[in-house]
C-alpha cells in the first residue's frame, strides 16, 4: 500500500518523475522505483584491503531504505542503475540473510540490474541483467554519454555543496538539465564528486538543476 511521503515532483522529458528523501527517483505512472550505486558490500571490500573502516551494516541500512521506499511508492518495477555491488566478488560473498532479504524485495516486482563498472550485474541473483534498458523517452544506463537524450544514469554519486546561514551544507543530489538526469548514489557510506567539479560542469548544461535529497527534497540551481 502507498504511503504519503516528501517528495519533490518535476518534469523530465515527457515523464513526471518524483525525487524522494532517500536519493530514489520514482516514476508513478510507470510504477517504476529507480536506484543507483547501491554498492552493496562496500564496507566488506574496504576491509579486505585494509582500507577505512566502515560500519559493517551498510548493506541492511540501503536495504531498509529500500524497503521503505518499495512500500511507500506501491512500486511494481525496480530498475538498479548499475554498482549495485561494490565488486564483483562481493555479490558472492553476501551473508544468505541479506540475499533472503533481496529475494523477499523482488518477489512479485519487474526487477532489472544495469551492469556498472564496479559490477557486471549480479547474475547470482533474480531478475533481468541488462547494459541499458529504454522506456518511453528515457534511457536508463549506468554512466552519463555525451550527445545522449532522455538520459537517466548514476555512477558520479553527485553531492551540492552550498552555503547557508553562515554553515556550509553539503547533501547528495539529483542533477538534471533538458537531455539528461544524474542520481545520488543510494547506498550507505558511498562518498560523492561535488557537483561543481570538471566533470559533472562539463556533462550538464549551464541552466542545469541540483534537487538536494533529505527530509524535503529541495530544488536549486546546480551549484558551480
């Protein structure tokens, strides 16, 4: 059953998205929910190589977002936009509970993985395993390419930093512009590339839009 949550409606191409708290983009009249970055077993990998230590529940705090955001929207498709894992080997390495779990959350639902860079697409598990996958105008893919139209990817976990008060505010975010949108990374502890960087200034255009996710999603020029 669908809840009432805080999201932020906007247009895109011909299709009226919704950006909730959480860095999910929804699509209701497709009841579609669309994520990025999950990178699923992060914590585990940076451990293995004597990296920062992280806490080790990363996996079920993006899966209890996810969750929540599945029953919120009353969602009947998924599409993961790519590193839904943070390496190939995780997928394999994931303690049964978690893939009960994720079993528990595609049953019933159209599921699809994007590969990423990080991740082929975690084949192990259910649901279709895709590079791209076009619905309507839009074109779900991991990462942005340039002179593509109706674009929807992941893969740069952008962040808006902006000042406010005196304090300066950084959150991730949504960034969007007439031919292309870019989401947050979903997961927990996945870092982010400030939207004012080289790379994300050169792929969005000038009159470019940030949605800052939170309690209350908020739109702002893209910050540069």
């Amino acid at each position: 059953m669908e809840q009432a949550m805080n999201t932020l409606p906007f247009r895109f191409r011909d299709a009226m998205l919704a950006a909730l708290p959480s860095g999910a983009l929804h699509w209701p009249d497709e009841r579609l929910l669309v994520v990025s970055d999950l990178h699923f077993g992060k914590s585990a990998r940076l451990s293995a190589v004597g990296g920062a230590a992280l806490p080790p529940y990363e996996t079920r705090d993006t899966l209890l977002r996810l969750e929540a955001d599945l029953e919120a929207t009353g969602a009947e498709r998924v599409i993961c936009l790519g590193d839904s894992f943070d390496t190939a080997q995780v997928e394999g390495e994931l303690p049964e509970a978690d893939r009960v779990w994720i079993a528990r959350l595609q049953a019933g639902r159209s599921w699809v993985w994007i590969e990423g860079n990080h991740d082929p697409g975690p084949v192990a598990l259910g649901g279709a395993h895709l590079a791209e996958l076009r619905i309507g105008g839009l074109l779900f893919r991991h990462i942005a390419t340039h002179g593509a139209e109706g674009e929807v990817s992941g893969h740069y976990h952008p962040k808006a930093r902006l000042k406010l008060r005196g304090r300066t505010l950084s959150r991730p975010c949504f960034l969007f512009d007439a031919v292309r949108l870019i989401l947050p990374a979903y997961g927990a502890y996945t870092g982010g590339l400030r939207s004012d960087s080289a790379a994300l200034c050169a792929l969005m255009a000038g009159d470019a839009r940030a949605i800052l996710t939170g309690p209350r999603p908020v739109a702002i020029p893209m910050p540069r």
